[in-house]
C-alpha cells in the first residue's frame, strides 16, 4: 500500500456505552482502525464482540441510548457530533449499507425499483423520471434477469439471493466512497453466497470505494479480504493482512478459531473447540477479556489484572497480548485425515426411506380448487444405519427439511415408504406414530424457539418421558441430571429457564430433550447453523461423542458443506425434491460427478487465503427453480454448464456411476475434466 495514500475511513478510539439499562454498558471499547479506497477490510469476530456496533456507529445509526466517544473521519467530515442533516447527507453521498437480512431492508409495499433509486431522488442527484431507467441498470450490473419487468416487482416476488443483490444496487447507486456489508451472505446459501460475493468484488473493483465486510465465515474472510481485524469483547486484539493473519495468527484468540473450524478441504479428526462462552458486555471478566478461555493465561496473574494493549508484534501484525512472542511462528493447518469410523456395510437400517414423495396442492384464490402441485419432495430414497451419519445438503427450497419433517410424521408423505427397523410407519394412527417417535428424535435448528420459555430447563427435558407415561420407569429427576452430565451441564442450572442460557447452551438441552427417550435414530435438522464458531465446534463433538457412545444414527441436514464433510459417514445431495448424487463422503467430497455436486463444493469458501486465486469455481448462474413448475427433462438443466437438448427433454434415471460407490442422476456425469473445463468455458 502507498504510505502516501489518505484513509478514506479513519477511525481513533471509539467507544461505544448503552445506557437504556440504568447503567453504562461498554460494547467497544477504544477501537482503531484505517480503510482505504480498493481496500477490503473485514472485522471478523463472534456475537456480542462489537463488530456490528462499530459499523453502526461509522453511519451515525446508533439509538439515542448510546453515548459515543472518540473520533470517526470520513474523508474530511468528523462523525461524532455531527448534525443530522449533514449525517442524512453523508449516508446519501459517501456511504452505501448492506445490512444481514434483505428482507427488512425491502419496505414490502414499495416497488424493488423506487427504493433502489429514492436515496438518489431524495439527494437530488437523479431526476424522478429518470428513476426507473437507472434502477433497471443497477439491478442488469447486479445480474438481476429481466431488470426492466423486475423494476416494477415487490420484494417478495425476489428470492432471498435476488433480495440482496438488490440491496447491493441499492448501496452503489450513488457510487459510494464507502461500502458497509454487515453480514451480507449469511442467510445464503452457498451457491447465491458465491454469486453475491462476486457482483460485490466486481462492483467494488468499477467504483474503487472502500469497504468494511463484517463476518463471523473465516472462510468468506479468505475469499475476499485484504486486511482483517479480529474483535473480541468489544477490542480490536489482532489485526494484520490476510495472509499472515491465517497463516501465522498472533493472538490465541485468533489462533483458536482457526483451529475450532471444520475444513471442507481436509480435516476429520476432533475439533478443537475453544473452552467456555464469548463474554457479554455486561459482565466483562478483569483484565484481558480472553483470559477464562485462554491457554496461555493459565497460572499467569497478570492476564487476569492487567488489560493488554493493541501492539506491533511484527512489521504486518499487530496483536492485544502479553505473551504474543510466545506463540509458534507457524501455520495453523487442518489435522491430517483419519480413517472415518461409521457403521458397518453389513448392519441392517434402522431407517429406510423409500421413494417418498410429499405434494402440496396449489389452489385458486376464489373456489379454492386444486390447480396444480408443489412437488416438495419427489421420489427420494435412502438408508440410515446404527451409529453411520448420512447428511442431506442442498439449497434452501431443495426439500431437506420437508424429507426429515415426514419422515417424523410431522408432514404427511403423498406417496412411497418410511420403514423404521423394518417396519412401515406411513399412514399409523395418531398413538401408534407416538410410539414410533420414541425411537426418533428431532433436535431443530434454532435453539431459541425450540425451548418452551415459560418451563424450567428441567421441566422441558422431562416433558417427552411425562407425555409418554414413563417419567418415573425411566428414573424420574435422576435421569434428567443423568442426561445434563450427559451433554455436558451443570446439574446446578436445572432450576433454570431458557433466557438464563446462551446459544450453545440452549442447543445442548435440545439435544438432551431428545435422548431422553433414549431413541436410536436422530433427525438434526441444521443443528449448528445459529451458533458461533467456538461454540458450533463443542456441540459437533458433542455429537460424534454421543454417537460413538450410544450407537445413534443421525438423519444430518445442513447447508453448511465443511461440517457435512466433517460428521458425515455418506452425503446425499438434494435439488428440487430429488436425490441427485449420493456416496460416501470422501468419495463424494474427492470425486464428484453431478455437475450440481461440483458447483456446490467448488463454491464453498474454503479458509486458506493462498488458494483463492488457483480455485476453480463454477459459478451457478440463476435461482432455484419454483417446484410448482419445475422445468422438464432434467431439473438442473436451466443452470447446468453440461446441459444438452438430451437434457431438456429426458428425466435422467437416479442409477449407479461405473467404477465408484456413487448413484447419481445425470446423462453427463463424470469428474471435472478437460473435456468438462471446455464445455464450461464454452457455456461461460
């Protein structure tokens, strides 16, 4: 970088107290930092270490209740302090903000177009019949189809891919200084993550604005950063480029989460979860933050006391610890891979799903007659074994969680088989599928909703064993603190209500919920999916420790293609209600042949900075298709860089792959080849 070169962004210890709870809560405490323009910084860090607040407060966002410190230059306007109208101005001009969740961004009475432009209008930098022109523009450079009919549309007529590139032409459509993304392709699946990342680098790369990313996905840190600044309790304790910061971390924070994360690249053995919980704002231990949680506080008295200061620990790093210099110059690299140890070929299936179907019937608005169907699930099969992991991934709307819902009972199967131990368990009476459930279980993705807030923790693990009548065959309260030793709670917080817990902690109650009955299979329907990195690590051990020690199946649902590699025995891979490729997981993982597989995994972010630029990536074009018209022939054709007329017109059969322990459903299967790479060169 020029040491010449003037920040657009200059930022000097900002501090940030909310007072609406009777007394000042510190939630950043003293952060520095410089963005410049063509510049990617991402703040990294997990919920409550400030990272959201600290982007808030650059634009001036922040409620009445906060009291801010310090200094905030934006080129040569001085943030703190000034008036409204000149922050409104500033917010018009200077300052573009993609905030997490597009769908609260939208106002869902106004047309996609109108509020892409109407910061324009309002600034006077765009005329009002002007407008619609200029919105069909930025939604083509966004990549939106149709941009002139989708000008017109409302949000919810958008996918949730769609919603947000709209919120990126929303935040570049007065090419902005500085762009603000805070958590942009959270809510993304892996594939639209990848096509977001892209129009925000390109778009980046036409204005040359600076930007602020904010994420806790180190693997999206790698893809796309510059400089990183990792937070934690509300302080900047490690900043540095991106490649020295992953490959030589000098904070043991920042070294811990790298090592807590799967790897969709390579690691299978045990994670190295990092101990405890993120503190709150609110009751922030002594000293340096970190010290309950970190190794190299143990025994040391000083890291308890005394609170370290952000220092240069080399000419590129600089690192909030005091014994920084003790901490290895080396790479923190994935652990080699180990033998997965699953179930046998020969044990029989505890679960066998049939070519199960589940049609939802589309009706019209006024009689209220079937007009057609939802084909949410159409025709798929697979087997779950005695302590064998079989996961189902794919994009949000492929029918994963309405394939674990029915075969639950919780959704009514339209047509195929559910046999469970051999038996069928389609079309039982109200009582008999309640006995059935006591050897199925479902633990569900968000641990907040899932828990009864009015019931005491243990009274919420009890309900399954009183609404079966067998409280107290099954050992009564002894059994519910069996069950919290079990998962790894203190039996002193059974007195407790969910709100007195956090993220992790309710997903561990969840999960003794469900052994409670002492079942033997396990539907996990996005089980990590809302918890931090350090703690997504404790409960993934968590599982595979269970498994090894009670012989479970687990049924493992997830988008999230690293901890699928992780846990898995087998993968199954889903789109629009159909198994497209199924295999172990290394196999799968290694040698895909489903060109949809391919796209999936080689748009999965991996967190290694010094292979971004040598991936390949296959970039899927497109949405989902809607499963009420699904296209003809082969499903994934309209997106598919080997699609021929062959595929337009033929349904492929789901059938075995020569050579491999693969079945797949493909008339074009086959590895990443050169043939291939010329025919995807020759789509592109």
């Amino acid at each position: 970088m020029d040491p010449n070169a003037v920040p657009v962004l200059s930022v000097r210890n900002l501090k940030v107290e909310f007072t609406g709870s009777g007394r000042a809560v510190p939630v950043v405490r003293g952060v520095d930092f410089d963005v410049y323009a063509n510049e990617v910084l991402c703040i990294v860090g997990e919920s409550g270490s400030g990272k959201s607040v600290t982007a808030l407060a650059v634009t001036g966002l922040l409620p009445e209740t906060a009291r801010v410190s310090g200094s905030i230059r934006l080129g040569k306007l001085e943030v703190i302090g000034a008036e409204p109208e000149t922050l409104r101005q500033m917010r018009g001009r200077d300052v573009g903000f993609i905030f997490q969740d597009p769908t609260t961004t939208l106002n869902p009475v106004l047309p996609v177009g109108r509020q892409i432009t109407e910061g324009q209008v309002a600034h006077g930098l765009l005329a009002k019949g002007e407008a619609p022109k200029r919105a069909a523009g930025l939604l083509r450079e966004v990549d939106i189809a149709d941009p002139e009919g989708r000008v017109a549309q409302y949000p919810h007529q958008f996918s949730g891919g769609m919603r947000q590139r709209a919120v990126i032409a929303m935040a570049m459509a007065g090419q902005p200084n500085l762009i603000i993304a805070d958590e942009p392709t959270t809510a993304l699946d892996v594939t639209v993550q990848a096509q977001v990342l892209a129009v925000l680098a390109r778009r980046q790369a036409e204005t040359g604005a600076a930007v602020i990313l904010i994420t806790h996905d180190l693997g999206v840190v790698a893809e796309v950063a510059d400089r990183v600044a990792v937070m934690y309790g509300g302080r900047i304790v490690e900043t540095g480029p991106v490649a020295e910061l992953f490959r030589s971390p000098r904070h043991p924070y920042t070294r811990a989460l790298l090592r807590s994360i799967p790897r969709i690249d390579t690691t299978d053995a045990r994670l190295d979860p990092i101990p405890g919980q993120p503190p709150t704002p609110s009751a922030l231990p002594t000293g340096c933050s970190f010290h309950p949680r970190c190794a190299l506080a143990v025994g040391r008295a000083r890291c308890s006391r005394e609170e370290p200061s952000l220092r240069v620990v080399n000419e590129l790093q600089q690192a909030a610890c005091h014994y920084a210099d003790e901490i290895p110059v080396a790479s923190v690299v994935a652990t080699p891979r180990e033998a997965a140890g699953g179930a046998t070929p020969t044990a029989n299936p505890l679960l066998v799903v049939d070519n199960l179907k589940v049609h939802f019937p589309v009706r019209s608005s006024i009689l209220r007659r079937t007009i057609g169907w939802v084909r949410a699930v159409d025709g798929v099969s697979l087997a779950v074994r005695p302590g064998e992991t079989v996961s189902l991934v794919g994009e949000s709307g492929c029918g994963k969680t309405t394939t674990g819902r029915a075969i639950m009972g919780l959704i009514g199967a339209t047509g195929g088989d559910i046999r469970f131990e051999g038996q069928s368990i389609v079309g039982l009476t109200r009582g008999d599928m309640r006995k059935a459930r006591r050897q199925m279980q479902y633990i569900f993705q968000d641990p907040y909703a899932s828990l009864n807030p009015v019931l005491t923790v243990e009274e919420i693990v009890a309900e399954p064993l009183r609404i079966h009548g067998i409280y107290d065959e099954m050992g009564g309260a002894p059994r519910i603190a069996e069950l919290f030793d079990m998962v790894g709670l203190s039996r002193s917080m059974l007195g407790r209500y969910p709100s007195e817990f956090s993220g992790g902690q309710k997903q561990r109650i969840g999960i003794a919920r469900a052994l409670a009955l002492q079942p033997r299979l396990l539907i996990l329907d996005e089980p990590v999916a809302a918890l931090d990195v350090s703690i997504q690590a404790q409960v993934i051990n968590l599982l595979q420790d269970l498994q090894k020690e009670l012989g479970l199946g687990y049924l493992f649902i997830a988008h999230n293609l690293s901890v699928v590699r992780h846990i898995s025995d087998r993968v199954a891979v889903m789109y629009l209600g159909r198994i497209v490729e199924e295999s172990g997981r290394d196999t799968l993982y290694d040698q895909p042949v489903h060109p949809y597989t391919q796209s999936l995994l080689s748009a999965a972010p991996v967190p290694d900075p010094a292979v971004r630029d040598s991936r390949r990536r296959i970039v899927l074009e497109g949405e989902i298709p809607n499963p009420a018209k699904p296209p003809s022939g082969c499903t994934f054709h309209p997106r598919c860089f080997r699609a021929t007329e062959r595929c337009r017109s033929e349904a492929p059969v789901f059938e075995a792959y020569p050579g491999l322990e693969t079945h797949t459903s493909c008339h074009h299967a086959g590895p990443l080849s050169v043939g291939a790479e010329r025919q995807l060169e020759a789509a592109r």
